[in-house]
C-alpha cells in the first residue's frame, strides 16, 4: 500500500489597482459644493513653487502647507512682501474659482492678500485682490468672476502657467489655497492619478489527500496462494490421521 501523501497549497495574489489621489479639495468637507468649472490645478499636473521653507527656515511651513488639506498647517513667508506660495502648469491656464482658508489665529492678515498670475515668474498680473481680514476661524472663503464678495476679481485678458498668492500688505501666512481653472487653448484639463500596488487577501488553503491505491493480487499469486493452502491442509489430514493411528 502506498504511503498517503498530503499537499498544503497557499496562493498569494498581489494585484496593482489604480487609485485616484486627488489634491487639496478640503473646501468639499467645508460644506462648499465641488466646483464643477474648472479642475483643481494641482490635480491637474500642476508643479508646487514658491518658498520651500517659512519664516524662520521652517520647513514645515512652506509652500507645501497651503497645498496639503491639512487646515492646521499653514504657509508661513519670510516677512510682508517677500515670499509666496503657488502653482506652475504645463499650459496657460483661465482662473474660474479660488477658494481660500486664512491661517486660524492670524485672521487680520488675510487683508491684501493676493493670488497673481505670471508666464515668466518675473512680472505678475493681479486676479484677485481682498481688502478685508477674515471674520471667522476655519472658515474658506470662495471667490469666482461673477462673485468675489467685498474682494475685487480682475478678469483675465491672457492665460498664465504660473499662479501664487502673496501679500505685499501684510505678513501673508495661508492655511489652505485651492485654485480652479480651464486652460485657456479650450481643451480639457487632464486629472492626475496616482497608481498604488495593494496585496489581495491569501486564498484559503486547501489539502489535498492521495486516495489509497489497494493493488488486488495478480492471477499467478492467487494460484500459489492456493497451492500453499492446499499442501497446508494435506500436511494437516496426515497430522491427524498419524495421531488416530
């Protein structure tokens, strides 16, 4: 008989799954509605520029901070007028919608704050200028063209690749700036993603038992094995009858 076998199989799938990563759009859980004229610039392609680090050489309050949806960090600049948080596209780009959270604790700074648009990094064009401090903690405030409150919203003649805010009135710390736009050739705006490799979970292992083979004896051993029985059974009978006699 043979000796029974048994196989553990395990299989571990790793599977690579799109995952949409999209940017700061904070604004959202703040109960303003999505926007739907127009892309956030970071989601599409945009690249970060300004101030890597903040006052003091913070690194932790540079340009990143005022991009990251995080309404407790917050870009802080070098001083009044110097230093700037933005975004630079791979195309000229038309500003529909700017969306802006002032820094909590430091509300009187958001008067004079800016958001400008350039094509060489040198010489910047004023969109939108705002002449009042915040009124409210964590709160945003949402500009467009045919609504920018008490701010002023210049309408743009040109599209630019390069947009930041800055403040040349006071100390331009920002918690959140999202900017929304079209590009200005008309075509549509492309939306990142990111592609991130999740492991499937492992399927059950299963065992696998090898069925026993009994082999029945061949035709030339059931022969012989009547013949040993035979001769056993007439060694038996003369056993017997020696004993009677």
């Amino acid at each position: 008989m043979k000796k029974v076998l048994a196989t553990l199989i395990s299989l571990v799938i790793v599977s690579v799954m799109p995952v949409a990563v999209f940017a700061n759009t904070l604004s959202v859980e703040y109960d303003l509605p999505a926007v739907t004229n127009g892309v956030n610039l970071v989601d599409a392609g945009g690249t970060l520029i300004g101030n890597e680090e903040g006052w003091g050489g913070n690194a932790a309050a540079g340009r990143d901070a005022a991009f990251d949806g995080d309404e407790t960090t917050f870009f802080d600049p070098l001083g009044v007028g110097d230093g700037y948080c933005g975004v630079q596209m791979d195309k000229p780009y038309i500003l529909t919608e700017i969306r802006i959270m002032p820094r909590s604790g430091q509300l009187p700074r958001f008067a004079g704050a800016l958001v400008q648009g350039s094509n060489d990094g040198e010489n910047w064009t004023t969109i939108l200028e705002n002449f009042l401090a915040a009124e409210e903690e964590y709160t945003f405030y949402a500009f467009t063209p045919d609504n920018a409150g008490d701010a002023e919203w210049t309408a743009q003649t040109e599209g630019y690749t390069m947009f930041r805010y800055f403040n040349e009135t006071n100390h331009g710390d920002v918690a959140e700036v999202e900017l929304y736009g079209v590009p200005a050739d008309g075509s549509t705006a492309p939306v990142v993603t990111e592609t991130t490799e999740t492991e499937a979970p492992a399927t059950e292992t299963t065992e696998t038992v090898e069925t026993p083979v009994v082999t029945a004896p061949a035709t030339g051993d059931i022969i012989a094995i009547v013949a040993v029985v035979a001769v056993a059974s007439l060694g038996a009978t003369a056993v017997l009858r020696k004993k009677d006699n």
